[in-house]
C-alpha cells in the first residue's frame, strides 16, 4: 500500500476549513456547517498527528536560514567568549 504524503492532509483539511467559510458568508444551512466543522476539527488533529509522525529526514540545519533564500553563516563572537567559566 502506497503512504498518503502528509501534504494530502494539509491540503484536504485547508480546502475543508476555507469551504465550511464560504458556506457561513452565504448563509448555508447550520446543520450542514455544523456537521462539516465537526469533520475539519478532526482532521486538523489527523493532519497534525500525521505531520508530526512523519518519517522525514533533511540534511538542513537552522544554519541555512529558508531554501529559497539561501545565506551565508554568519559568526558572531561574543566580547568574553574565549574567557573560561569556573563555577
């Protein structure tokens, strides 16, 4: 069996929650976003626990700041940084 990629969950849920709001600005039946805001609640909490437990590996690290904006490392020293604490 093929696993869902856990941006199917983002999506779905998204697409969910921005319809139940169209359905309340065009005065929908309560019932029908009642039931359909019960349904996006719980899969806000599938999505996240899908997200969360996702096996996803990277080599980035805080370092390389966001992908599409790549920046050099910066090092900053502080004034007493080679100074030694003794406690």
């Amino acid at each position: 069996m093929k696993k869902i990629s856990p941006m199917v969950y983002v999506f779905v849920t998204t697409l969910l929650l921005v319809t139940i709001t169209i359905m309340c600005a065009m005065d929908f039946p309560f019932n029908w976003v009642f039931y359909l805001t019960v349904l996006g609640q719980i899969l806000v909490v599938v999505m996240v626990y899908k997200v969360l437990t996702d096996d996803y590996k990277t080599d980035k690290t805080f370092e390389h700041f966001y992908e599409d904006r790549p920046i050099q490392p910066v090092e900053v020293k502080a004034q007493n940084e080679e100074e030694k604490l003794r406690l």
